[in-house]
C-alpha cells in the first residue's frame, strides 16, 4: 500500500492508503479523523474496492470484504483499549 493524500488541519484530519499490488483490481481507503471536541475524535473509514477478474485473487477479496465488519469492530475496541477508553 502506499500512503498518500495526507491532510490534517484543526478540525479534521485525513489520509489514503492505495493498493500499489496486491488481491484487488482497486483498493483505496480513506482515513478521517473528525475532531468532537478537545477529548473526542470520530473515525470514519471509507473504502472502494474493485474485485480483482483472476478467479483466485476474486475469491479473496470477497473474504476480505467480507472480513472488514469484525476488522475494523476489532480496531475500534483495541483502540479504546489503547487510550484508556474501555
């Protein structure tokens, strides 16, 4: 992946990462970091995806796909853990 379109600024925050190779025709996920307040940041992700025409690397992609509900449900409680938010 390569890491690209980095923004931030007082109240919101962003950044890409764009699959240079890999199981996908496409992949790009959009970070962003909204500022609530001084304590609370929402994340939000964003990601378009094109499933790759090789029937292998298609079969992946759908389990990716289909595996990013508990990833990013796993990244949100570790998250939490990590700053004290439990």
């Amino acid at each position: 992946a390569r890491i690209e379109n980095v923004k931030s600024g007082a109240s919101e925050a962003r950044f890409q990462d764009r699959q240079v190779s890999g199981p996908f025709a496409q992949w790009i996920h959009t970070h962003t970091f909204e500022a609530v307040d001084s304590e609370t940041t929402i994340v939000h992700d964003q990601v378009e995806s094109r499933l790759s025409r090789n029937p292998f690397w298609w079969a992946v992609g759908v389990g990716m796909r289909l595996g990013l509900p508990v990833l990013f449900g796993f990244r949100a409680w570790k998250t939490k853990k990590v700053i004290g938010n439990e």
